[in-house]
C-alpha cells in the first residue's frame, strides 16, 4: 500500500490539488494530511481518495467547519491526532504543535507516525517509531509531500512546484 502524505497546506488550495494530483500519480491509494488545512475546500481537495486528517494550530477557530466537511466528503477527521491501522501498520497523526497530542499518540505505539507543523521535510527512526515530516506547501523553501511504500518501508519526498 502507499501512502500520500501531506501537510501544511493552509488554505492554499490550487497548490493542494497540484500536490494531490502528484501523489495520486504516484501511486497513493490513501491520504493523511497532518493538519493546518485551513479551509473546507482543502477538506474536498483530499476525498478523492480514503483520507486521514488532523488538526493543526491554524485549524482551532475551523474545528466544527472542518468537522462537517469530512462528513459531507466522507474524509476521516481524526481530531487532534490519533492511530489507524492499514496494511498491518500501525499509523499515527498528530500535527506535531503541542506536546500533549504528540505524547499521547506515540504512546499509542505507531510504526509510523506522521507529523508536520515544522514546515520542514524530515524522515527520521526515533526508537521503535519511524517519523516523517512531508514538508508543507506554504512558507516554505521547497514545497513538498511524501509517499510512503508501506511493503517496501521507502519515503520519496516529491517536490510541488511553486
């Protein structure tokens, strides 16, 4: 299975369609974006394929707007982060802003666990839990996601074009 991850978006929706479009090209067969969507639209922009979205720092004041568009869209809200397990892997979300949701989620002892905030691409093995970063597609000086080959265990960071 492979996985689409992206983040950081805000609001940037053209941007997001062109890093979907990417991803889906490249294989996704689901999505997890890790929160600081901004907007419903951006909600619409991921359901074409099985989504996983949490919330970021930029999504406090939309909660209840971004709630309502997983249900109309048939997205998976996973609020302010948690795990899913597909393919036999144990896969968490958390934006990565506060601690509190970071603690509790690798408590819940993902595999994977994908984060963003940092606006910063990163994959990295931290103990038994292997973290990626996809990057961000605003602020940053590269924008990018990450697909993740689940059997194969490889990340290849795809670089959106500005």
């Amino acid at each position: 299975m492979r996985i689409g991850i992206l983040s950081d978006t805000h609001d940037k929706l053209l941007r997001t369609r062109v890093a979907v479009q990417m991803l889906c090209d490249a294989g996704a067969e689901v999505l997890f974006h890790c929160g600081d969507l901004a907007s419903p639209p951006i909600v619409e922009a991921c359901s074409c394929r099985p989504c996983y979205f949490t919330f970021g720092n930029h999504d406090a004041d939309d909660v209840r707007a971004l709630q309502k568009a997983a249900v109309e869209c048939g997205v998976n809200c996973l609020g302010w982060g948690d795990v899913v397990e597909l393919s036999g892997k144990r896969l968490g979300l958390v934006h990565g802003h506060l601690t509190t949701d970071l603690r509790r989620v690798v408590a819940l002892q993902p595999d994977y666990l994908f984060s963003g905030h940092s606006h910063s691409r990163n994959d990295a093995q931290v103990g038994a839990i292997r973290r990626i970063n996809p990057g961000a597609l605003h602020r940053a000086d590269e924008f990018s996601v990450a697909i993740l080959d689940l059997k194969a265990g490889s990340v290849q960071f795809l670089s959106v074009p500005r």
